[in-house]
C-alpha cells in the first residue's frame, strides 16, 4: 500500500526504511557527520537512547521513558540519524546484553505509539513486519515463531482460537504481536558489521555508554553477594577452590558471570590462582578479555541456563532454578529474597529494642 510518511511519524518509527531514506543524503558520510554540529547532536541523541534502554524495565509495563520528539525537520533528521548510530555503537561495542536491552526497549516505545497510531500507517507497518493488520488473523508458523520467548501460557497455541492454520487475535493482542515482532527483527540485524576506523572514532562514547552500563549493573545487582550465587556458579567456584581443571566453557561461564554481578577482574584473577597449571600472564588476558579491557571492547554476558545444561553445567538444581532461565535472573531473586529477610529481621530487632527500652522506663 502507499503512504505518505512525514518527519514526524518516522521519529516515532526510525526502524523503517523511509527513516533511513531520510537521512540518507544528510548523513551520506558517517566520517564526516560525526565531526560535524549535527553530527554531535546525534551522537549525543544515540548515547541518550542506549541510556534509556539500559534503565528500562519492561515488567513496568508500557510505562516506557518517551524521548522528547523534536518538532523541525532538522531535528527530525538529527534524532533519526541518533537511532542509527545508537546502533552503530552498540555494534562497535558488541555486548549482547545490551543489544537485548536496545531492541527490547525500541519495541516497547514502539508498542507506546502503535497502540493510538492512525489505521493506514499501523497496516503498513504491520506488512513490513511481514503481517496482516486488517484481518487480525496470525498464520501458525508466524505465530509459533513471534511467541518462541514469551512465557505467559496465555499465547500457547493451544490456547488460542485456530481455524485453517490461523490463529485469530484481538486488537490488543496483535499489538503485543507486532511488538514482539519488531524486538525479533532488530536482534536478527544486530551487531552491524562495522568498520574499524569507525569504532576508532566512536572510541569516547563506547567508554561512556560501557560507564552507564556498569552503573546500571551495579544497580541492579548491588554489593556482590556469594550466598545468593545459583548452583551451577557456586559448584564452578568450589571446584576452583579445590584445584580442579575446569573447561574452556566452565572458565567463561564462572568469569563472565562474576563479571556480571561487579567484581573486578583482579579478584576474578584471584580465584584461578588454585587452578591446575596457573598461569596469570593467560588467565589475566582471558579475564580481561571476557571483561571487555583487554581490546575487544566486548562484555560477554554469562551463558543461559540452557547453554549451561548443553554443556553439562547445570549442577544441583533447586526450586527457584526451575523458575528461572539464566543465572543471573537467579541471583537477582535470591538477592532480593535475601534483602527482604534483612529488612524483616531488623524491624524485628527493632521493636525487641524498642520493647526493652519501655521496660526500662
């Protein structure tokens, strides 16, 4: 179908090739855009939206942080070129976890949009997506593989109204489906491949966003806490202790998790130090490989579950393991359940207190 798109329905959408299109000869060299005014503008704009990405937490609900759309065609045309070097960066710096975070929170802003978003245009970008706005109809093979990751028994198959191989959804609901869609799309086309001088260039604002991050993380994860380690790390970590050989996998799946949760690369160092055949000149570089300082730039997220179970790793399985699909959702559970327990027993302490001090009145 054919549709008239201004600069203000493609800040809302920089995912479509209209947007691209639209800055296409205002940013034809990225060289020399990123040394100019508007250049730095952007810039500026991409690192805000990673930012935002980064502090976003999709179990709020569609309470997404919208960014202040500007109002002229240059701003229009800065703020998109923003989007596109967002993931420029994100590409240069290679973290999975923070491609994930990007894409999760570019198909929630979206989602914010579609929802109240004119008839013509939401058909058209649902065909982009591959999908059939009108017919709120959703073929089988799309749907099994639109709703792959997302948990809630609500959109199994077997749930779901099906006739001739489609699958029938409210409004609402396609919504939620082209949302997922678009998260889908945007992991699929994540990192770019780009060149090196690029990433040269790009050097101060990779350590900029890699600050934010690890601000992030020290946010979400706080004070390292080794009693809420799940079972697979806390076994790595015993087997360390104890001299034992650990493979090329037990090694990036112990380091890159304590990497996760904060700890520095020297305390990380340190506990290899029992391992058979030590070598610190080796076991510094690896570690500082897997952190991102030793000139990959890449911070390596720990394995999932799944990863861990493939490779045998998955070890001495709890009740809280069977809820939860990686090991860093098990010690931000853990955590919190260990705070809870402290904040309870200090109100308990402090009534006690507060009991004895009226008793001795």
């Amino acid at each position: 179908m054919r549709i008239v798109l201004e600069g203000r329905d493609l800040v809302k959408y920089p995912f479509l090739k209209e947007a691209q299109q639209y800055i296409k000869d205002y940013a034809a060299s990225i060289h020399i855009f990123l040394t100019s005014k508007q250049g730095e503008l952007a810039l500026r704009s991409a690192i805000s939206s990673i930012e935002a990405s980064l502090f976003f937490r999709k179990n709020a609900g569609t309470d997404v942080n919208v960014p202040d759309y500007p109002h002229d065609n240059t701003g229009n045309r800065v703020f998109i070129a923003g989007y596109a070097i967002a993931r420029i960066l994100l590409s240069c710096h290679g973290d999975r976890s923070m491609i994930e975070r990007f894409c999760v929170y570019q198909a929630w802003l979206f989602y914010h949009h579609i929802q109240t978003e004119r008839t013509e245009l939401v058909q058209y970008i649902s065909q982009q997506f591959g999908m059939e706005y009108r017919s709120k109809v959703v073929p089988v093979p799309q749907y099994v593989s639109i709703t792959a990751s997302v948990s809630d028994p609500h959109w199994r198959l077997v749930n779901r109204h099906v006739v001739s191989g489609q699958v029938f959804v409210k409004q609402d609901e396609f919504f939620e489906l082209m949302r997922e869609r678009l998260a889908s799309i945007l992991r699929d086309q994540l990192p770019l491949r780009i060149p090196e001088e690029i990433c040269s260039i790009l050097v101060p604002s990779l350590s900029e966003i890699k600050e934010i991050y690890q601000e992030r993380m020290f946010e979400e994860f706080g004070p390292i806490d080794d009693s809420a380690y799940p079972p697979c790390i806390s076994d790595l970590l015993l087997r360390l202790t104890r001299g034992e050989y650990l493979s090329h996998m037990a090694r990036f799946a112990g380091t890159s998790f304590l990497h996760n949760i904060g700890m520095d690369p020297i305390s990380i160092i340190e506990l290899y130090g029992h391992a058979p055949g030590f070598d610190l000149e080796r076991t510094s570089y690896q570690v500082h490989h897997i952190s991102g300082d030793g000139g990959s730039g890449t911070d390596y997220t720990s394995p999932m579950c799944a990863t861990m179970k493939t490779h045998g790793l998955c070890v001495h399985a709890d009740t809280l393991c069977a809820t939860i699909n990686h090991p860093l959702t098990y010690y931000k559970r853990k955590k919190a359940e260990h705070s809870k327990k402290t904040r309870i027993l200090e109100k308990g302490n402090e009534r006690t207190l507060q009991k004895k001090n009226k008793q001795t009145e």
